[in-house]
C-alpha cells in the first residue's frame, strides 16, 4: 500500500505529540486538521487542531451544511471533555485579512 503525503505528516505530527505527550488524545476523523501541539506552562502539551479545517471536514465528508457543521463541532467536539489529554482547538487568524483598524488583544 502506497502512503501518501498527508498520512506521512499526520505520522510525523502523532509521533511529536506523543513524544510530547504520551497521553495527549487525538481527535478521530479529524487526521488532516491536526497541525501539531500546543503548550502552556505548568501543564502538558497538547495536540493541537484546526478549528476551520474540522468544520470543513464536517461538511465533505458529512454533507453538512456550515451551521450544521458548525453546531456539530460545538456540541461533539469542543463540548467533549474526555480528560486532561483533550485536544485543543485553534481559530488561525492571518493577520493580511484584517482590517487595517482591526487589532489583536
């Protein structure tokens, strides 16, 4: 079986996390919206995904409307605590697409 590009990434990205981590959780279904792992002081990291490309997974792989898809991952996976190894989520703001008045707090 020939391996793709993206399941090499996914791979290279589960083995850093749980190098990392060996009880950092991942998100199934979720493989190409993992990006690679968060930190904070004090706690262990964490493996870390794309909020925009888990909903966009929702609706190809689903057919789910945006809103649907939308409340889906609000319900069932950010609204999943299954422990302290729980993925995070991340909304990447590109910093070109803000208004030029528009600041980051």
């Amino acid at each position: 079986m020939k391996t793709s590009p993206t399941d090499v990434a996914y791979d290279a990205i589960v083995n850093i996390v749980t190098e990392a981590n060996e009880d950092a959780l991942l998100a199934d279904g979720l493989e190409d919206a993992l990006i690679g792992i968060v930190e904070r002081f004090g706690q262990p990291p964490l493996a870390l995904y794309d909020r925009e490309k888990c909903i966009q997974i929702f609706m190809d792989r689903d057919g789910m409307t945006w809103q649907d898809a939308e409340e889906f991952f609000q319900l069932n996976v950010i609204g999943a605590w299954v422990g302290n190894g729980t993925p995070a989520f991340a909304t990447l703001i590109n910093r070109v697409d803000l208004p030029d008045d528009e600041t980051i707090n």
